[in-house]
C-alpha cells in the first residue's frame, strides 16, 4: 500500500504542496487525484463528485484537472503551438481561432512566443515545462496539479 489515511481539503484559490522524499506516493497521490492511479479505497470529492465511483466520466472530469507531468509528456512530433492546441481542439471542440489565440496570450506570458514552431528537442527543460503549463491552462481547469513543479 502506497497511500494510507490520507485526509486532504483544498478550497477554491487555496494553493498545497505535498511534500516528502523520493518515493513516498506524492507522484501516485497526484495521478489518483487525475484518475491516473487506481484508487482501491476512499473517496475523493472534486465539485461534489466522488472520483472514485465507477460511474465517473473521467474523461469529462479530467477536462476540468489539468496536470503537468515530471518529464511534461509534450508530443516529439508535434511543435509547440500543436501541442497546446490538440487537446482544446480535439476533446473540448472550441474554435481553432479562440484556441490559438488563448494560446498565444499564455505563450507570451511565459515568454516563448518566439517558440511556437519550435519542436520539443529544440527546447530547454525550463521551455519544456512552461510549454506544458501553457498546454494544460488551455483547457481552462478548474485546479492544477504539477509534479515536481521544480524540476527545471
């Protein structure tokens, strides 16, 4: 068992770090949280809904959590504004203009404005991760999660 008696509140614009050394379940906690990780037990309550039932639509769920990964999962094939755009695109169906536009205002809060043909290899660790950050606030989620957020 990995996880165990954990009992956790997170209110709207409230900001929590878990914090531990390697290989104590943050990562696992995380990827619960997102559906990522089988729950075996327990609840987890986001809007009032308990993720852990089996007739959660993970699918929409996940719309509303976004999640930047340890190494940012950015698709090598695919160049930066594309990989920002996909997931708008193909999973929430909104306007290709609205979602590069969205994209574009993020990029240049983040200063890689300059990057958006760019290609993964093409990026530092630092541009990896701000280009996953811009990707997952794209959905327009409802909370973030970030692991290990210092990587880079």
């Amino acid at each position: 068992m990995v996880l165990d008696g954990i009992n956790f509140t997170l209110n709207k614009g409230e900001v929590a770090v878990i914090l531990g050394p390697s290989g104590c379940g943050k990562s696992t906690f995380l990827k619960c949280l997102n559906g990522l990780e089988k729950i075996d037990e327990g609840e987890i309550l986001f809007e009032n809904t308990n993720l852990n039932n089996k007739a959660t639509n993970w699918n929409q769920m996940r719309q509303k959590i976004g999640m930047v990964f340890q190494n940012y999962e950015l698709f090598p094939h695919l160049n930066v504004l594309d990989n920002i755009l996909l997931a708008p695109l193909k999973v929430q169906k909104r306007s290709k203009d609205e979602v590069i536009s969205q994209a574009v205002e993020l990029l240049k809060r983040v200063g890689l404005e300059h990057k958006q043909q760019a290609y993964p290899k093409e990026l530092s660790g630092g541009q990896k991760q701000r280009v996953a950050i811009v990707r997952s606030l794209c959905m327009r989620p409802k909370i973030m999660l970030f692991d290990e957020v210092t990587a880079s």
